[in-house]
C-alpha cells in the first residue's frame, strides 16, 4: 500500500499535470488496484513476460477501448436522455455534437471518434454561406482542441468533394492544431483530382491530413460504415472496439528455435494467449460492466454486437531479423526481398488465424487484425510492420516494401513516410506518392513532413515546441503530448530520418 | 529495341525537386563543364580505367578485369572512399544502363512516378541514349502521360537541342553566369551556347525552369543580377526562374573557400527580380 500512496502522491504534487490530468491518472491508478480479470496460467505468464501486451488498458473494462457512434442517429432524432431537441440549423447541429461528445468514452476518458463531419453537417449547411461557414468550422476545431486536448480524437471527412469537407481542410491547415486528428477518405471514382490537391497540400502544411483508402476499406466492412479513429484504427460505425491487445512478434521470433518452429508451435501457442487474454477483457466488459445498459445503446449510437475486438501486433522489423539471424541469412528487412517475403508470410498467417479463431460478443465472430503503432515506451521494438526508425528506404521502395502487408490489417495499419521539406514546393509529388501508394494495395497513407511542428509519434500528433516545452517541466495543455515526449526520450523517434535532403547527388552506390 | 548504353552514376526512384511531381531521376556520367562550385564534383570526369582507386577500397569491391575498371555493388558499403582517391573526378562505381533497363524501371515504378529526368554530370553528353530512350518512352501506349525533362548546362548545339526537343517535355537549364570571363571562370566554357540554348527552349516553349546559382561576391552582384533580369525580360517575364544558393555540401577544392550564399541574399535577390515584373520566382526550401 505503500507504493500506492507514494505514487498517488506523485500525481496529485506533479508539476507538469494539469488537475483535470492528475484526476483521469488517479483514476487508472485506482482502477488498477482492483484485480486483473482472472487468466489462466499459460496466458498470465505470457503477459507476465510482456510477449503480450492489453497496453494498459486498466484492470477492470468498464467501457469499450474505442466507442464510435453514429452521429447522425442525434442529429436526427435528438437525445431524450440528454435532453435534446432534433436540431435544425448548423448552430444546433453542431451544438448537438458538441454536446454528444462529451458522452462518448474511451479507452482515453475522451472521444476517440468525431463522426464523418462532412456528411453530418451538409444537410444543415443550405443558406450557410461561405463564409458563415468557415467562422463556425473554426470555432468548433477551436472547441475541440480546447476541450478535448486529446490527439487520438479523430474526425473524418471525405470521399466527395463538398464545402464542408474544403473548410474543415482550410481551416485545419490554418489553426495547424494537435487536435483533432484528421482523415480524408479517399476514392479515385468519387473524389475530386481537386480535393486531394487541397488535402495533399494541407499535409504539406501540417502533416494531416492522413489520407484513407476509401474503397479497400468498403470492401471490409458493411453498409453501415467504417470510421478512422486514433492511431489509424479503422472500425464499424455505431460500434467500434471493446479492446486491443497485442502481441509482440520479436519476442516469438525470440522464443523459437527457427523459422519452422516459428510457425509451427511457438507463433500458434502465442497468437492463442492473445486471444484468451482478449477474451477475459471481453468478458468483463459485456457480462459485468454493464456498459452496455447506456443510453448510447438505448438511443442507437452504438450497438452490442458491433464490437470487434482488434488482434494487435508489433516489431514485425525484429522478429524477421531475429529470425534471418537463426536461418543464418543476411538479408534484413525493409531492404531484402527473402526477408520481406518472411514478413509477409507471417502476415499472412496471422490473418488466416484471426478470421477462424471464434470469439464470442464480437462482431462478426472474429477478430480483427491490426498493425499496431506502437508505445511510448516501446524499447528496440518497431511499430506494426514499418521500417525501423532512422534506417527507411526512399519513400517509394518503402511503400513497395510494405504493400503487400495491408490487405491483411483490416482494423488499420499505419505507415508514417517522412518526406524532407524540399516536397513544399512540389505539392504534385506528394498526390503522385499517394496514388502511387493506393494502387499497389496501401490502406492508408499518411505523411510527416520533416520541418512541421506538428508531427506523429508512433500514430498520434504532437507539436515539436510542446515537447521541448513539457520537457522544460513547463506542463502541456495537451494529453498525448506527455506520451509524446516519453517516447521521444525513450525510443529516438524523432530520429526518424527525413529522406532526400535537397536532393545532392550522394555518390555511394545502392539505396 | 536500340543497343544504345548509358554510363550512369546513380537513379533515384523518388525525387521531388528534379521537375513537377515525383521523378525517376538518373544522373548520367560526365561533364562538358567543369564548375568549382559543383556539387557533384564526382560526375564531372569519366573513368580511364587507371586503377588508382582500388587499393583505396577496403571492402575489394573494385578490381581490373581486362584492363576495365569492375564493380561489385553487393561487397561495396558506399564509404566512397575510390571517389576522394580518384585523380579525374570520375566515379569507378558507375554501372552500364540499357534503354530496356530503364524502360523495366520506369514500368515497376510507374504509380509514383508523374515522368523522368535525366541529369548528371551533363546529360546531353550521352544525346544518342537520352533522345533514343525519350523516343522510345513516347513511342509507347503504356507511358502515355508520362513526362521527359532533361537537367542541362545548355552547352548542346542548336541542331542537337531541336532533335532532342521532339520527344522532351521540358528543360531545367542552368545559367552559371552572364558575364562571359565571369562564366569562363567559373565553369571553363563561354556561356554564349548556354543561353542561346535558353532561346531555343523558351521559343519552343520547353523551358520549364531557368536556374541561377548565387555565388558570393561572384554571381549575386548588382551586375549579375540585373543582366538575369534583362535576359527573362528578353525571354518573357513568365519564365519560373530558380535561384538556388551555392552551399559546400558536396563541394571540393577551392570552392570551399568561397563564402556560402545566407538565406537573406537569396530573397533579397528574389525580391529584386519580383520588383522587376517576374512573378514566378523559387527559392530554396532548405539551407544547409
């Protein structure tokens, strides 16, 4: 008890935390005393030696990992628990969300997902005009990042070209805020070559926003719809995901003999202690939370049985060189085409698993495959399936090197290319990268530009001058960047390199 | 197909400041030039096969094969070392290229590629296999859209640039300088060629970008700077002209003496050329 009190005293005195902070982490802390949902041996002790992870997901799920409500059922029909009447103009429209939010939890204690705004927010934008529009976009992203300083909050936007879409674009590129973070959902057959100039532009601008493939992503899911939320995860609207564990693939590479006992016993009595661990939290979740006893269901935002459950892996990188170095080959990965075809074997299975291990209370009786972004104090293990930080090829073999992973991650795969700034005066190389990226199979695509402030960390934004802020003990308004600058400090990744510096002809042969 | 070859230095499968959008680029060997300030002095000379730089290659990834300079990419860890021991400014790790190699290139990395550049050293050197590939590139349903731009010196004669024109979108041409000795001094060569080659690509509307290298105290004098805005006017004030700032990156010998051009001389040259009607003026985005 009394380490407890040493560190609930730690966070109440913290110089750098604002109260509302201290007051969500003396929450975990407090969560966390309680026991862990009972595990089995075998899965206790996998997640004892972190070769599976629940990423700190607290001990007792009392709500889902991410919530992602359909929006329009209250913008329709209001909310009786809420009080609130179908709103009509845009005012009220976007009073509505603005309200609605502040009801949606996560795995944060914020919002995770701000709806398809564009399409939310069209019907009531007719006699709006251009500029009555933008003043109001700038004050709700105003809001938003006031309120919910939160950079895993997500709003998305697209395919079609549309005002709202153009404004939230314009607006964002301006105020260059932390949050919200932001998708564009993009289909070749429905989006405008326009559109995806302005948002390949804005990411010139401020590295948002991400850009996703809209059509790989329908084919995934069903006609309710998808949204992007956090770092990258795409889930089912009016549902979204009750948890996400992961498993780390290097330590499996570590724990076999070779590539053969790899697949054959180590990778399958691993990927097994990730389901059970799933299915604890699960069960907490549906049969003694009552989570589900919400208005949110009552209403119809969200529905019970359109939970996934997201199937997480990282340090792809380290368990194909681990095992390259047990088969005694050279080849690393990212670079040779053996190891590549290693990684992409392994993905492959780990698919083929997910879809035919069932799982109960999720949706469509199976998990879902994710390329995890990684933590904050993940040491000497990569992101999902990228490149190691600081060793990437150029843009280009880096997108031919991972496509062939991406059909395989449907709940998201996230892939942060870094372009030096010379790429601000050629906004047309940026929709060429992008296009180039779609068509051989990329999900997503999302960029940092090396000179922005605003930059991703492992999946999420944070702002340059915040970190060194935070890191001069000043304190930051926003909550990832905490998480930012611990994993600046930790995995050197700011050191993720910026690629084609001016362009000088480097003499040395090769990539 | 043609069995025209190309000596190359070294392809880039992404590039965004060699032309609009992302380009294949592909730097070919060999310089009519000789500029101080390059900064890939590197590509200037091509081998004679003397053998100087092999015993400079600790990881023996060179060696003489009949009398010929042989390569091996695989053992090499580019510490380019044979570079600094090369007495000519050449580079023994230049690789041989077919029409049909580059043409497999461009078809892998055909998505992300918005055309081609060809550079160097001086691409013009190697005409034949430029204008070949570039006929075959537009000859061809499949690289329909596809773009072909040359980097260039200008130093081509009239004759060469009006067949090469027929199959290139456009031209990056380089200006080192407007007074004849200054230019000479600079680079070895008069300048006469260079910009009447600025005419011919401006007429032919084929001059994508006009670049000037501001060099302190050499190009960046009022003198300079008024005769490249008397030319653009002589040419049309809608030329993009690019001004970019000599740096030591790359550079050797005396070169390195020589002060580097400050972010501030730049836009104030910038301004100056706005001030004189011409709107369409790049600076660079990175100083290094």
């Amino acid at each position: 008890m009394q380490e407890i009190t040493r560190k609930l005293h730690e966070i109440t005195t913290d110089k750098t935390l604002s109260p509302a902070q201290k007051a969500h982490y003396l929450a975990l802390e407090a969560e966390n005393l309680l026991p862990y949902p009972a595990l089995d041996a075998k899965t206790q002790q996998a997640l004892d030696e972190r070769v599976i992870c629940d990423l700190y997901e607290g001990h007792a799920p009392y709500k889902p990992r991410y919530v992602l409500p359909d929006y329009s059922i209250v913008l329709k029909q209001g909310s009786e628990y809420l009080e609130l009447p179908v709103p009509e103009t845009l005012d009220e429209a976007i009073n509505t969300l603005m309200i609605a939010y502040h009801h949606v939890p996560s795995v944060t204690g914020m919002p995770v997902y701000l709806g398809q705004l564009d399409e939310l927010l069209l019907p009531f934008c007719d006699g709006v005009d251009d500029q009555e529009l933008y003043n109001r976009i700038k004050l709700f992203w105003r809001y938003l990042d006031r309120t919910l300083p939160d950079a895993f909050m997500h709003a998305n936007i697209g395919p079609t070209d549309n005002r709202v879409a153009r404004t939230i674009l314009r607006v964002d590129a301006e105020l260059k805020q932390t949050a919200p973070n932001l998708t564009f959902f993009y289909d070749p057959q429905v989006s405008t070559e326009q559109i995806l100039a302005i948002a390949t532009n804005s990411i010139v601008e401020c590295s948002k926003p991400h850009i996703a493939n809209h059509p790989m992503h329908v084919e995934t899911f069903d006609e309710r719809g998808y949204g992007i939320v956090s770092c990258y995860n795409a889930l089912p609207v009016a549902g979204g995901s009750s948890t996400l564990t992961r498993l780390s693939l290097k330590e499996v590479a570590l724990r076999s003999k070779g590539e053969a006992d790899f697949f054959d016993s180590v990778l399958p009595h691993y990927m097994e202690m990730n389901f059970r661990l799933a299915e604890n939290r699960i069960d907490f979740l549906f049969n003694e939370s009552n989570f589900f006893e919400s208005f949110l269901v009552a209403e119809g935002w969200i529905e019970r049985d359109r939970f996934t459950a997201m199937y997480g892996i990282y340090a792809m990188a380290e368990a194909v060189n681990v095992l390259q170095d047990k088969e005694g080959r050279a080849g690393r990965y990212g670079f040779d085409d053996l190891a590549n075809a290693l990684g992409h074997r392994i993905s492959r299975v780990l698919a083929e698993t997910v879809e035919q291990r069932p799982m109960k209370n999720v949706w469509r009786g199976h998990a879902m495959l994710h390329a995890q972004a990684g933590l904050s104090n993940d040491v000497q293990a990569t992101p999902g399936v990228r490149i190691p930080y600081g060793t990437e090829p150029d843009p280009v073999m880096h997108i031919q090197a991972l496509a062939p992973h991406h059909q395989y991650y449907e709940s998201g795969i996230s892939e942060i290319l870094t372009l030096d700034e010379t790429i601000k005066d050629n906004p047309e190389a940026m929709q060429q990268l992008c296009k180039g990226a779609f068509s051989c199979g990329f999900r997503e695509f999302t960029v940092n530009v090396a000179s922005n402030d605003l930059v991703r960390v492992t999946g999420f934004m944070v702002r340059l001058s915040d970190i060194k802020k935070f890191n001069e003990a000043k304190g930051s308004r926003t909550n990832t960047t905490a998480l930012g600058a611990e994993a600046a400090d930790i995995v050197n990744i700011l050191e993720r390199k910026p690629r084609v510096m001016s362009h000088e002809l480097r003499p040395g042969y090769g990539q | 197909m043609s069995s025209a070859r190309a000596t190359v230095s070294k392809i880039l499968t992404y590039s965004c400041v060699d032309g609009p959008g992302n380009r294949l680029v592909v730097f070919l060997q060999g310089c009519n030039f000789n500029c101080s300030a390059c900064h890939n002095p590197h590509t200037i000379g091509v081998c004679n096969h003397c053998g100087d730089c092999i015993p400079a290659c600790h990881a023996a990834a060179l060696s003489l094969e009949d009398g010929e300079i042989s390569f091996d990419p695989v053992a090499c860890d580019m510490c380019d070392a044979c570079i600094e021991a090369c007495p000519i400014g050449a580079n023994p790790m230049v690789r041989q290229y077919s029409i049909a190699n580059i043409l497999d290139l461009i078809r892998k990395h055909r998505p992300f590629l918005s055309g081609i550049t060809v550079s160097g050293g001086e691409p013009t050197q190697q005409l034949k296999f430029i204008s070949e590939l570039f006929q075959a590139i537009k000859s061809e349903q499949e690289f329909s859209g596809f773009s072909c731009f040359v980097d260039s010196n200008g130093h081509l004669g009239a004759a060469n640039w009006e067949k090469l024109l027929r199959f290139t979108d456009g031209v990056m041409l380089d200006i080192k300088g407007f007074d004849d000795s200054l230019h000479e001094e600079l680079t070895g060569k008069s300048n006469e060629r260079s910009l009447h080659a600025a005419r011919i690509l401006y007429a032919a509307g084929k001059l994508y970008e006009l670049r000037f290298l501001l060099i302190p105290g050499k190009t960046d004098n009022d003198a300079e700077l008024n005769r490249l805005i008397e030319f653009v006017e002589s040419l049309g004030k809608d030329v993009r002209i690019k001004l970019n700032a000599f740096q030591h990156h790359g550079v050797k010998g005396k070169a390195l003496d020589w002060e580097k051009m400050p972010q501030a001389g730049v836009e104030m040259a910038a301004e100056r050329l706005r001030a004189a009607g011409i709107q369409n003026v790049v600076t660079p985005s990175v100083y290094i």
